[in-house]
C-alpha cells in the first residue's frame, strides 16, 4: 500500500457548515420549542394544608400508640416532605427538540439513540410527552406539553422515534390526584 493511500487521521478536518449538503443532524435550528413547568401547581388552600397535617398527625398517634417508633418518624418526615413539595412553585424550562434529539434547558441532551419511543398521553391536562429510555435502569422522561399542540409533537417524533403506547404510572397519576 503507497504512503499516499494512508488516511492521516491527525489531521484536522472541517465542517463546511454554509453548505447545502450540511447533515440535518449538525443544524442548531430546533425542529419545535416549547415552555413548560416541571410540575403542574394550583393555587391550595389553607384546608389542604390543614388537612394534611391533621392525617399525618392521626397517623402519627396511631404509631405512637402501637409503639412503632419508624412509623411515627416516617409520617413526620413524609408529612414536612409534602408540604415543602406542594408549596414549591414550579421551575419553566424551554424545551426544544433537534434533529438530534429533545433538549431541555440546563440537562444533559436527549439523543434520539437513546430513546427506545414515546407517547403522549392525551387524556391528561395538559398532555403529557413520555420518552422512554433504552436503557431500563433509566426512568421515563415527562415533559409537559403546554402551550403547543401535541400533534405537532407527535409529527416531528414520529420522524426520529417510534410512538409506542403507554399507560400514566401510578406515581404520576397519584401526584395529579393530590395535585403536586
């Protein structure tokens, strides 16, 4: 094999990005963007409050009573918890989805090879966008879908990954039952 033929890998090479042959997958135009909270918030009242902590002190009676110490220290803790966490308010992000994959302001990039599918759940309001990693040590993503229209969405994934239905988790369908 001649000198000439061997491929000098060191050498630097460049990206043309003003051609017209530029890969999609180099473009820094987002497909869609969108705004959403991290979690759906409502305005509680001081009965829900109330409410909870008059639950989380019944239960801790009960432990006390029954003499189950972990308990009683686990509904307190459970109690704060879920007071600090209901009155958070919610964080917007923008998200925007590339050639490339689904970004999500200030968190690592979601590349389309290491998404096995999504779906949106329509009943929820707002809809709710799943992605659902290859790996399954990974959890699902949700992001909410506010602002746009799930059917825009679902065109522009369609094109990178396969939708694959779903049902809502336990965990999220009980958060917007008490409204977290």
């Amino acid at each position: 094999m001649a000198v000439e033929q061997i491929i000098n890998l060191k050498k630097e090479r460049k990206i043309d990005t003003d051609s017209d042959k530029l890969p999609s997958v180099y473009s820094n135009e987002p497909l869609i963007s969108w705004q959403a909270r991290d979690h759906l918030s409502g305005e509680r009242s001081y009965l829900w409050y109330i409410t909870v902590i008059i639950i989380g002190l019944a239960l801790m009676i009960w432990a006390l009573w029954t003499f189950n110490f972990l308990f009683a220290f686990f509904v307190l803790i459970a109690t704060v918890a879920l007071i600090i966490a209901s009155s958070r308010q919610p964080k917007i992000y923008n998200i925007s989805i590339f050639p490339h994959g689904v970004e999500i302001e200030g968190l690592p990039p979601l590349y389309f090879s290491d998404i096995e599918s999504f779906w949106i759940f329509p009943a929820t309001n707002p809809p709710i966008l799943s992605l659902r990693p290859r790996h399954h040590i990974q959890f699902p993503t949700y992001l909410l879908l506010e602002n746009i229209n799930p059917e825009k969405i679902h065109e522009v994934l369609l094109n990178y990954i396969p939708e694959q239905e779903e049902e809502l988790p336990f965990v999220e369908r009980l958060t917007q039952l008490i409204g977290l």
